[in-house]
C-alpha cells in the first residue's frame, strides 16, 4: 500500500511494529504525543498529534489507504481522564478514516472490553461486552463504534483484542501472553487479509492455558508461534497460592477487575522490566 499510519507509536508495543510496518507500505506515518521519535525508518514520518484534537487527526489520515491504531492511555484512569484519548480518540479516527475513504481501520481493543468474565469460562469472540472498568469501557464503545462504522458506512475495522504483550511476570501471563513476534504476525494478517468486515479477533500467542477462543477468528489466517508454558515452572515456583474469591486472580482482566473504577492497575501486573 502507499500509505499507512500507526497511532501510539511511542508506546511499547507501537516501537514493535514501527519496523514491520515500514516494509509493508511507502510511507509509513507514525504519531503519538511526544516530541519526536529515535531512529525514524528510512520511509517513516513522524507526526505529533493529539487524538483527542480532529483536526490534527484530520490531517494526520488524509491520503491513507489504512490506519493501525494503537494510540491510547493504556491503563485504568478516572473517566475524565480516558475522555478525550481513549473514547474521543477512537471517533476521530474512525471519523477521519471515513472521511478520508480509508479501507480499514486496524484497533488495538483488549482483553478489558470482557474482563469480567471468569476465566473457568473458555469466551469465544461472540460474547456480550463486559467490561472491568473505565479503561474497558472504551474498548467496548470503540468496538462497537467499528461495528456501527461498518454497517452504516462499508469501513472495515479488524478489533484486536490484546490479552498481554509484556514479558511473563505472573501466572495469569501464562494464559494470557502475546509476544512480540505473534504480535506483528497479528497485526500483519489484520492488514493484509482481504476481506474483513468488522472483525474481533484476541491478541493471544498458542499458550497451553490460553482462557478464550480464537477459533471464530481463524479467517484472518492468525497462527501463532509463541506458548508462554516455557516460563510456566519459573512462574508458578515463584506465584503463593490463589485466592479464588479474588475477582483479580479469577477474572479475565486480572487485577483490573478487582481495582476501584478510575484507580491504576498497571503496577499490580508485575511485568518484569526488558533488558
């Protein structure tokens, strides 16, 4: 394609597919809210953009032929707070994507849109939204603003539901990870499968104990490569009994399901740091 635009490009998981991207297009555009960003590939463009200000995100769109976003605060916040980049955010790209003729618009959703869900239940693709907070809540409302956009108006939407991109730390992880490499593979096949539609597919690499069902989803090609069972003795070694009363150790969303509504729950997952 010509050209392609990732929002949240400063974000761990932007910094991933920044260098997949740029082989798959001409020019890639990549923005988030930063200054600028290291070591631009030789097709990349950066653009600083607020996703909450249109017309920014106006320009930023205009003669794309798709857009990857990834853009977000990607952790529970007070509603007020989630406002303006997570649910304004996601109408205007959608919006602009519209506006502008684009084909698709690939989204980084999550495992939080059904967090509540216990995870004795295996959920496929289908189940009704159920979110675990403010944070969740915005998945929900841009997933079913792709299905709307859809329906209403012929754009595609590819609604990646991440589960966990980070390194294993804990032993929801061994269900729950994603890793880098199934990652860009997931990415990949949400850009260049031909035919989507509106689409939810979960962003899970094949774990052993991996807690939903991918299999309504195997259209989009998706294999993944990856099983988090290889860090499972190291893990369970080092994890204290479970509590099963505990929404965060028997929910889908983890600790996001235990927290208060509007209160951080990154710092409970205990993501080890990358060396």
């Amino acid at each position: 394609m010509k050209k392609l635009v990732l929002t949240g490009a400063a974000g761990r998981l932007g910094t991933i597919l920044r260098g997949p991207l740029s082989q798959m297009c001409e020019e890639l555009v990549t923005s988030d809210i930063v200054e600028s960003l290291a070591e631009l590939k030789s097709n990349e463009t950066y653009i600083r953009a607020d996703l909450a200000d249109k017309s920014a995100i106006m320009a930023l769109l205009e003669g794309a032929d798709m857009v990857v976003h990834f853009g977000a605060i990607v952790d529970e916040a007070p509603f007020e707070e989630l406002l303006g980049p997570n649910f304004i955010g996601a109408y205007n790209i959608w919006e602009a994507a519209y506006q502008h003729g684009l084909s698709r618009v690939v989204y980084a959703s999550s495992i939080h849109a059904v967090g509540m869900y216990p995870k004795t239940e295996c959920i496929g693709l289908d189940v009704p939204h159920r979110p675990d907070g403010f944070y969740g809540l915005a998945k929900c409302f841009a997933e079913d603003l792709g299905r709307m956009y859809w329906e209403k108006r012929g754009l595609e939407a590819v609604c990646l539901r991440i589960l966990s991109c980070a390194p294993v730390g804990n032993a929801r992880a061994l269900g729950s990870w994603l890793s880098d490499g199934d990652l860009v593979q997931l990415v990949t096949r949400a850009i260049d499968t031909p035919v989507a539609g509106f689409s939810i597919i979960y962003g899970v690499s094949d774990n052993d104990r991996c807690p939903v069902d991918n299999s309504g989803a195997a259209f989009l090609g998706y294999r993944p490569n990856d099983n988090a069972e290889q860090f499972a003795e190291r893990i369970l070694a080092e994890t204290g009994p479970h509590d099963p009363t505990d929404p965060g150790q028997m929910c889908h969303g983890g600790p996001f399901a235990s927290i208060p509504l509007g209160e951080g729950a990154k710092s409970l997952l205990n993501i080890p740091d990358e060396e």
